[in-house]
C-alpha cells in the first residue's frame, strides 16, 4: 500500500481551528485555519461546478495573495493539477507553456490582466480573482456550496502542481511535484531550522517557483503556523515587519539579503529576533553573510532545486562563521553523492557532480520523458551542479558543470572568480562567463554590479584579482552593469550576458 499526505487544511482545521493561519498584508485580510479550509473547500466546489475532474489542470497567473493556496488546497481535495504561470513572462512566452499543460481554467490577478487576455484569447475560460462582477472569483464562492466526496488522503506519488523552470538556459520544463515531495520537504526544513507551530513566516517570492510555495510558506501552514503575504519583495515593509519582531523563519534569495544591507534602516533594526535565517536560489557572499552576522543574524546557506522539493541543504547556525561559503550537510531523507565524470564518487576535498535521491526528488520532467531520462542515472538526479565535501562533511557549491571552462588546460570555476570580486569594497555582485581566447582556448569576461555611489576602475579590479587568483583564473575582460537579467530565484542568466560588450 502507497502512503499518503492527509488533506493539510483540513487536518488543520481539526487540531487548531480558531488559530491565524494566513494574513493579506495588502488587504489586511486574515484567515483561521478553519477559515482556510472552508474557503478551500468551496473553492473545491467551484472547480467541480467548471467541470473540473481528476488530473485536469488549472492555470494561475497572480502575484502572492491567499487565494494562490486556496487553488492549490482545492486542487489537492479534487485530485486536480496547479499550473502556475511566470507573470515576469510575456504573453508571447506563456502560450508554449499553455499548450504544454493544456490547462482547462485560468484564474488571474488584477495586475496581470492583459496578459491573462492575451494567453486565454484561444478559448481557454479566464476568471478574475479580483473581480467584483457576477463571473469573477469572490462572487463565484459566494455562490458555491463545497462539493461532496471531497479527498481527504492525497497519494503521495500523485501529481499536485507542475513547476516551469525559471531556465538559466532559456527553455522551460515543467517539473512535476507531487504530495510526498510535499512531505519530504516539510520534514527536511522542519528538521533543519527547528520549524514549530507557534512560527511566523514571510510570503513574498513569486508562487511559480518552489521557493514561493515551500520555503517556508507550505512547511509552516503544515506545522500550524502563521504566514504573513505580501504581493512580492517590498524593503519597506520587510524591515516594518523585522522591527517589530513579527518573523520567526525567513527564506529570501541573495538578492534580498543586499538590498535589506543597503535599506536605510538596516543599521537600527535588531535582527536577533528572527529564529532562522535561510538563503537559496543562488550562493550568498561571504561579505553579506558576515555582514548580518556582525548584526546578530546568522544566515545559512542552502541548496535544493526544483526538483527536489527543494529542501537539500541548510548550513547550520553554529557552523555559519566557522565554515564560510557552506551549505551544510545532507538534511534528513535526502542522500547524496560526489562524482567524477565516469559516475564514480570522488574523494573528500575534490570537486564533482552532486547527485541526489530520496522522497523529496520529483519522478521528472511533464510530458518530456526524453529529458526525465537525462536527468537521472538510476535513482539518482544528476544535478549538473558541482560541489565539494570537507573532511567534516560539509558541502560546498564550486558552480555548475556546464559553466566551468578551461583556461590554458587549467580548470576554473566561475563561483570562485566570482567570490573574490564580491570581496572589492566597490563590487556588490559579479558573474564570470567564458570567452573564446586565441591563446588559451578560453577565458573569463567578469559581469560586476557596482555598490551604489561606487565607480570600479577595470584596472583596480584586474589587479586586485591578480592579488587573490591564479593568473589563469583572473578575467580577461569586465563589463560594468546596472543590474543583471534573473531567474525568479534571483540567479543571473548567464547566457542573456554575453550579449553585452566588454568594457
């Protein structure tokens, strides 16, 4: 017999009704438990009144709100499948993933509107969540009594919502995440950050990537917690809510972290209030890191993808300062490997391919079963990303395979480069690619972000690199950017840079 995830808002809803379970820092709205599972469950009742049955898929396109959870909640009553789409994507962009997951309903928010229009123009029906008429969401509810025979135990190898990658390559898959990928990563952040019901959270990264959904938004409301939504990445009100001392948990990207740095406020907000600080999606310098640390907040580098639920890795915060640049060590169902290029496991301090495997990992790609198979060898995901174990055991992210060239038939990793420019007291972000170079078949072009009020000089920084790197490892080119194209995980994407002229 195959286990099972219980329906998780109505489970809730048995053992704390009455507590707050979500809030609208927008509206102002808050829902208990209770609440949360009553709403979910006649939002169950409208899909059903669609005609929406077993496997159908329904499409979102909204910034961060309640409703999102009330869909996807819905779906796992109805055994239905969430689509979430990219709204950074144009119309133009979106249609492809449309034919792909050939959803049956689109539901969007106010802001995407047009877009919503441009993609549902083929016939697919578009509901407005915020919609005040007779055919948007609210009114539809309102109209709607909750279905009967709806499922309380969800299969945990059945499909619950198709994540498209953000695509640092520029083609999008849709990874297929199901209910037990759901619980593995509940028990791995639970285990990692000491994750308890009486814990607050942050809701603000964008609901199509994993970490809008379960860092740590998901795993709490599973714990009995309270999660706060904001319709994205405000400062303004994330230091609001960290001088009040209103977080306990808090997940954010690089990205964040440099921008709450350089908030005006920074300076007299006590930090030490917050529990657990976690970053992922990309490598946090070791400059912010120290920077927060000296402020009381020891954030922990993390690892996972979305394939793998995310949750992988977690520094420890004992080890923050001690082990810079660490993710940590394997959480606890996830296995792990090093390997070279032949498939065999590498020795301590050497750098290869991680592969994973456990409940966390997803069964592949939707409709791609040719990419599913390239993915995989065995049981195991083969990542594409290259790490390093100390003798102690803890992981370190070296970069990704396809990103490492070969400079003068030495190997450098643009990870490495890229650490060592963040160190320049002018240099808020950099990012290495590789270049054709006559000489020594390739080299490095550096991408750097300046600090704001700072003007690098390209000659401070090529000597400054000298001072730290191995000649071969040392940039042959720099381009002073204003910003960088991202993912919605806040990592650059690599390939939209080397369009960009050399300084």
């Amino acid at each position: 017999m195959s286990w099972e995830l219980i329906d998780i808002t109505a489970k809730r809803a048995a053992l704390t009704p009455e507590r707050p379970a979500m809030a609208e820092l927008r509206t102002g709205r808050t829902l208990s438990y209770a609440a949360l599972d009553r709403r979910a469950l006649t939002t169950a009742g409208l899909l059903v009144r669609l005609g929406i049955a077993h496997g159908d898929r329904i499409a979102v396109l909204c910034r961060n709100r309640i409703a999102f959870f009330e869909l996807l909640f819905a779906c796992g009553k109805l055994g239905a499948i969430l689509v979430p789409l990219n709204w950074r994507m144009p119309s133009a962009e979106l249609l492809p993933l449309i034919a792909d997951s050939r959803p049956s309903i689109l539901f969007y928010g106010e802001e995407d509107a047009r877009c919503a229009a441009a993609i549902a123009g083929s016939g697919l029906r578009a509901i407005g969540l915020d919609d005040t008429g007779g055919d948007g969401y609210e009114a539809m509810l309102s109209a709607t009594p909750p279905p009967a025979g709806a499922r309380t135990q969800w299969p945990a190898d059945e499909i619950w919502y198709l994540l498209y990658t953000s695509g640092t390559t520029g083609v999008p898959k849709a990874v297929i995440q199901t209910y037990g990928m759901a619980l593995a990563n509940y028990v791995n952040l639970r285990e990692a950050v000491d994750l308890h019901s009486g814990d607050r959270s942050l809701n603000f990264l964008p609901l199509f990537h994993t970490a809008g959904i379960n860092l740590h938004t998901l795993p709490v409301l599973m714990a009995g917690g309270f999660v706060s939504v904001l319709p994205g990445f405000d400062a303004n009100s994330m230091i609001e809510l960290l001088a009040g001392a209103e977080l306990d948990v808090f997940f954010a990207v690089p990205a964040v972290y440099q921008q709450l740095s350089l908030h005006p406020r920074f300076g007299e907000v006590d930090l030490s209030k917050v529990r657990s600080w976690g970053c992922g999606g990309a490598p946090l310098p070791d400059a912010t890191v120290q920077q927060f640390a000296r402020r009381g907040a020891l954030v922990c580098n993390g690892y996972g993808m979305t394939e793998t639920g995310p949750t992988c890795f977690l520094m420890s915060p004992d080890w923050v300062t001690r082990k810079a640049g660490s993710i940590g060590k394997p959480q606890l169902l996830v296995s792990t490997r090093i390997v070279d290029t032949n498939g065999e496991d590498v020795a301590d301090g050497e750098t290869g391919e991680i592969w994973i495997s456990g409940p966390g990992i997803t069964p592949g790609y939707w409709n791609r079963p040719d990419a599913t198979k390239a993915a995989f060898h065995g049981r195991w995901l083969r990542s594409g990303d290259l790490v390093r174990r100390d003798a102690d055991g803890f992981h370190y992210i070296v970069g990704r395979s396809k990103e490492m060239f070969i400079s003068g038939a030495e190997n450098v990793y643009p990870a490495e480069v890229e650490n060592v420019l963040i160190e320049h007291p002018h240099i808020l972000e950099a990012a290495v690619v590789a270049i054709p170079d006559a000489r020594w078949g390739e080299a490095g072009r550096a991408y750097v972000l300046p600090r704001p009020g700072c003007r690098p000089e390209i000659g401070d920084l090529r000597r400054f690199c000298r001072e730290r790197l191995a000649a071969y490892k040392c940039p042959k080119e720099f381009v002073i950017v204003r910003d960088f194209p991202r993912t919605a995980a806040g990592k650059v994407q690599k390939h939209k840079l080397k369009s960009e002229p050399p300084a």
